[in-house]
C-alpha cells in the first residue's frame, strides 16, 4: 500500500502542478521579472557631469562633497564622471555639445539640474534623485540643529550611512531584508500549502461514504488505525522532496538566501508539510461533495489562504497586523509565511520558534481529529 | 450446503425514511443469489449492512456461521466486492490496481504475484495489464473493477450492479465470469434491477422494494407465485364471436382478445394451454398462420406483487 500510494502521488498530475510545477513557474517568472530590475539598475554607466557652485557656504559645501563621492573612480557607487567648465554659460554649452549629460548648480540652499534636450530616463532618475534628496535631508538636519544639535549629529551620520541609490543583486537577493525575497518564500509556502490537496486525497481513500475505491479498503480485513499512519506516511515522503527540489532550486537556480540554519529550516520543511497534509484532511472531513468537489474547495481557500499572506501585495499582512492582527494568527498561509521569513530574513529565533511551535500545534490538533474519524469502520450513510 | 450468510430481521432507518424493514435472508454455499428490486429499493443500503460498512438499527447478520461487525477481520479476509461504481485508482495501471487491491488481503509477494496473475487471465484483460484505466473502454473497466474484487480468491463475492452502463459483448463476459467464479467454489451475492440478467443467472431470488421483501425463491417459484403464467398470441382470420366464448371456457384461460386477426389470450400455469386453444381452432375449422407463446418474466411477477414497473429507467 505504501509503495503504491507513493507511485500514485508522483503520477498525479494534476497534483504535481499546483505543489510542484506551479510553484516553479511562478518563482521562474519572478526572477526573470526582478532579475532584469538589478540588471538596470548595475547597467547605469557613470554620467558626464558639470557641477557649478554658486556663493560658497556649509550648503555648497555638503553638495560637493556629496557629489564627489559619488564620481570616485573606480567605486562601486560611482555615478558621475566630473568634467570642468569655467562658467554656467560654459556648462551648457558643453551640454549642448553633449560633452556633458547633466549640470548641478548648487547656491545657497538650492540645487539646480540641467540636462541634455535629448537626455535619458536614467539621467534624469539619478540626477533629480540625488538633488532632491539632498535637499529634503539639508533641511531636516538644519531644522534639527536649530532644535537639538546632537539629534542633528546623529541624522547627519545616518545620511552618511545611508546615501545609496543602487542595490546590487547580491545584496537584494542575499542577506538582505527586501521584498523580493518575501514573494519567493511566499511562493514555495504556496506550494507547500497546495499539498493539502494529499489530505483531501487521503480522506477520498479512507472514507467509504466519499468514493467506492474506500469502500474496498472499508471491506477488506486492512486495520483502518494502520491504513490511515500509511497513508499520511506515503503523502509525507512525496511532500518532503517536492519541498526539498524546491528549495535546492530557489538557493541554486535562483540564488535565494535561505539562512544559514538548516537544521532549523529542515525543521520548517518537515512540519509545514505536515501541517498542510492534516490541514488537508481536515479541508476534506468538513467540505461536502466527491474528492474532486472537495479539492477545488480547498484550492480556493489556500488561495485566498494564500493571497491574504501578502503573495501578490506583501504589504497586506502588515496591515492585517495593524488592524485585525488575530486574522495573521489564524491565516495558515501567513503563518507558515512567517515561520520561513523569520528564519531566513529576520534572523529572530524566538519568533522562529513560536511560529513553528503554532504549527505543529495544529498539526497535532488537526491529526489528531483526522485519525479519529478516518479509523471510523462504519458511516452513517454510504 | 452450508448456511454462508444470515440476515435476521434487519432495520435500517435514515431519519423518518425506513430503507430496509425487517429483512430476512439466508444464502447458502455455492449458489448466486440474485437481489432484485427497482433504483433506490434497498439492494446497496442492504449489501452496505452486511459489509458493516453502514450501522444498522435492528437485526442480525451472520457470515460464515460468525456474526458479522467491522472488526471481523477474518470473515472479512474472504470476502470480495465489485462496487456499482469503478473503484480503481487512475494513476495506477491495471496489473497496479488489481496488485494494490489483493495486497489488502494477500501479504505474501509471491502468492499475490500468482493470484494477480490468475485474476487478469480471469477478467481476460492479459493485453492491457500496462494500461491505466483511462484508457480503457468502459466494458474493459468493469472487468478490472471485477478484478480488483476478486484477485484475492474472496469465498463470498458481492457483486453490486456490475453491469450497469456496460455493452451487451462486455455484460455477456461479466455474466460468463460471475457462473466460472461460482464453479470455481464462490458464492456469488448479485444485486441487479436488469431482470434477465438475474433470471438468467441466480439460482434463488429475492425480490425487494422499499426495503420489503416481495418475494424469494428460484425463478420457477416466483413465476408460479403469480396468476399470469403464459400470454398466447395467434394469428387466425374471422373468428367469431362463438368461438371466442369457446377459447375463453378452455382450462386456465382468464383473459382473451382478438383485434386486426390477432388472437391474445393470457393464460395460468398450465402444461397444454396452446394446444388446448390451437385444437379448439383446428376443429372448428380455422387455418392459423402465426403462433407465439411468451412466459412472464420476473418484471411481470414484481408487477403483478406491487402494481408496478420493475425497470424504471
């Protein structure tokens, strides 16, 4: 029975899509979509620019600076290429000549642009950023400073600190927090979730008073007890190596940073495969209908499940947090979503921990109530 | 021949609707034991009872000499059953399925190797073990449903409407394979409402409806149990009204009619009914071109005992 219920896992096709296949598509979509976004980003070849100070102050001064870190040769930051000019006249010229791309002109608490008629998108990004940023943050630690002038100290070095208009790949898809991560977690918990569909599965071959094929198994002299570990069992092994060419194609194939605790992370895989097969069970005890009927009522829970965890608008378990936080709690999508984000982003092993321990808390509770009713012998109607 | 299975009494209610009332019956070793009765008269809820697979307010059920409940695992070791509806698995192939199912009772790989083997040469589905049943044709499905009740050479087989929805090549292999199993020492429990498969095959019936015994016996029982025994049809021109009063005074005829130069006369259980009426012609004078002469059939008995059709689709 094991070995067949295995088999019959494995050729269900229609099952491998959403646990398996489905999950991959999407995670290969969405690299390709912000793989091309880093791409762009570290394609931004270092301006011609002419920079033009007018009067001389703490104001012009900052500027300056500022720009001159960003145009040192050779740093990974670098966005300019500073060329001379003896006067704004002169300045435009060369613009017009196209022997520059863009012109600060830096007074007194004002930033000007100047940029070539034809200029680009990118140009004008990078310059317009940088010029207003300047700005909004010379204002905020010039009214701090007139308030409290060690508050001022600390934003100026947090300015210092934080002065960065690119994100390297590395960076977005390694150690650090973003939301592109969240989307390719929340993707394989999808998947993960989807495996429901082994427990709706499970009660169709269990329960006689749901499909024929369990009405042989009712008949035959198989103990029910024994019948249903087997076949949670045979559901468990499937799901734990969908998870796990999953997760080697995210770190491999698509470079995702997955922590640096497997044994932890290991821990995930194995209870929230677990809890999706029970929660799966549960799904097919509770829905009416034939095991098809079933299953497209619990394909349209994890995906509501699914979406409400933030998969397609990651800012909406934040608000779910703000306004209704015990939805988050009772969301098994989130979660699951949480469990892994914790382990993998936010580096917080309590947090870890409490997720984890809520899951294989409904597991158990979910199991629990499963094996309880699938053992039955007898059915009030067939 | 030894008393199989026992059913004393039995009660089944859903709510206000009584399914089964107070069902007896009794099957002994070796035979088919038809289960008749029209959609919706008890037949499964009846079979399920026994099976244990549904609780039952009142009776009792005993098989092999054992009361039957959901932990009698050893009358339950042999025990087959071909449900009305195909339960194989769609992902398995066809020597898959029938190995899947005979591992619920055969653990010995070896021994299940040779049963599964002997099931597919049983079934004839030897072409298509590599098969999944997708691609096979209905008639094909029904067999390997067959096969995956019986592989494990099960003493009782309850075969619950095998036919339904099934060619008439296909239903005439079925019906060869159920009277091989029985020849082969199994005792067969066939619910039917197609009446000529169960005519042509049991060797006692029981005729339900509503939950309630209408009838049990062997087909020649059930035919003799009601008044029409023979509807005689002859094809004779100009007979007058004298001679008609005079068939209708012959021994056992109790119904007579003549309309386009069709004589129809419905008769009781009789040895001579037809020669009775075609001598009465013959010496009155008239040639007779055409003579048929039709027994009832188990849809005239459950017609005649309930006032209604058997068949009802």
């Amino acid at each position: 029975m094991f070995k067949y219920s295995i088999i019959k896992m494995f050729r269900s096709i229609g099952g491998l899509f959403w646990m398996f296949v489905f999950p991959l598509v999407l995670m290969t979509a969405m690299h390709f979509a912000f793989d091309s976004i880093y791409s762009y980003q570290n394609s931004i070849d270092p301006m011609k620019t002419i920079l033009i100070t007018e009067g001389q102050g703490v104001y012009q001064e900052g500027f300056e600076d500022l720009i001159e870190s960003l145009s040192e040769e050779g740093s990974e930051d670098q966005l300019f290429i500073l060329e001379e000019a003896d006067s704004l006249e002169d300045a435009k010229a060369k613009l017009a000549g196209e022997e520059a791309e863009i012109i600060f002109v830096v007074s007194d608490g004002d930033v000007e642009v100047y940029l070539q008629e034809n200029h680009s998108i990118t140009s004008a990004a990078v310059a317009g950023s940088i010029a207003d940023t300047y700005k909004q943050r010379y204002q905020l630690i010039a009214d701090a400073w007139e308030q409290d002038p060690a508050f001022a100290m600390e934003l100026v070095n947090n300015a210092v600190e934080n002065v960065t208009y690119t994100v390297s790949e590395e960076d977005a898809f390694g150690a650090e927090p973003n939301p592109y991560n969240w989307y390719f977690l929340s993707t394989l918990v999808m998947g993960i979730l989807f495996m429901a569909m082994m427990g709706i599965n499970m009660v169709g071959d269990l329960r006689a008073d749901v499909s024929a094929v369990a009405m042989r198994y009712s008949v035959s002299p198989a103990r029910k007890g024994q019948m249903v570990v087997t076949a949670f069992a045979a559901r468990v092994i499937p799901g734990l190596v969908i998870v796990a060419i999953q997760l080697m194609v995210m770190k491999y194939v698509f470079g995702i940073y997955l922590g640096n605790d497997y044994l932890k992370l290991a821990l995930f895989v194995v209870s929230a495969v677990m809890f999706a097969i029970s929660f799966g069970v549960i799904c097919g005890l509770c829905f009416k209908g034939n095991v098809t009927q079933r299953g497209n009522k619990a394909t349209s829970l994890i995906m509501i499940s699914v979406f409400l965890s933030g998969e397609m608008i990651s800012q909406l378990p934040g608000l779910f947090e703000r306004y209704f936080p015990i939805f988050n709690k009772i969301n098994p999508a989130t979660v699951l979503n949480m469990a892994l984000f914790k382990l993998t982003i936010g580096n917080s092993a309590e947090g870890f921990f409490m997720n984890i321990a809520e899951i294989i808390g409904l597991t158990v509770v979910f199991l629990a109530i499963g094996i309880a009713v699938l053992r039955r012998e007898k059915y009030a109607s067939v | 021949m030894a008393e199989i299975l026992k059913v004393k009494g039995l009660v089944k209610r859903y709510k206000e609707l009584i399914a089964i009332d107070h069902l007896d019956m009794s099957i002994r070793e070796g035979e088919i034991f038809g289960l008749l009765g029209p959609n919706g008269s008890g037949k499964s809820t009846t079979i399920n009872c026994i099976l244990s697979l549904l609780e039952y307010d009142k009776g009792e059920i005993e098989i092999f000499g054992k009361p039957m409940s959901p932990k009698a695992y050893e009358i339950k070791r042999q025990i087959g059953i071909v449900p009305q509806d195909v339960a194989v698995y769609d992902a398995l192939t066809v020597y898959e399925n029938i190995d899947f199912f005979c591992g619920l009772y055969i653990k010995d790989k070896e021994t299940r190797k040779k049963y599964v083997q002997e099931a597919i040469d049983f079934v004839a589905l030897n072409d298509f073990v590599k098969f999944k049943p997708g691609k096979l044709s209905g008639g094909l499905k029904r067999r390997l449903n067959i096969a995956c009740g019986i592989a494990h050479k099960p003493k009782l087989v309850f075969f619950d409407e095998p036919t339904v929805a099934v060619d008439p090549q296909s239903r005439n292999k079925i019906l060869e394979g159920i009277e091989q199993l029985r020849q082969n020492g199994a005792t067969i429990i066939y619910t039917s409402h197609y009446m000529e498969e169960v005519e042509q095959l049991c060797d006692r019936i029981l005729i339900i409806d509503k939950g309630h015994t209408i009838a049990e016996g062997t087909v020649d029982e059930l035919k003799g149990m009601i008044k029409k025994s023979e509807i005689i049809t002859i094809e004779v021109a100009g007979l007058d009204d004298e001679t008609l009063s005079m068939v209708r005074e012959v021994k056992n005829v109790y119904s007579v009619s003549y309309e386009n130069n069709q004589l129809k006369v419905e008769a009781g259980s009789g040895k001579h009914n037809v020669i009775d009426i075609v001598n009465l012609l013959q010496d009155k004078g008239y040639k007779m071109k055409k003579i048929f002469s039709e027994q009832p059939t188990l849809n005239d008995v459950f017609l005649e005992l309930t006032g209604k059709q058997l068949r009802d689709e």
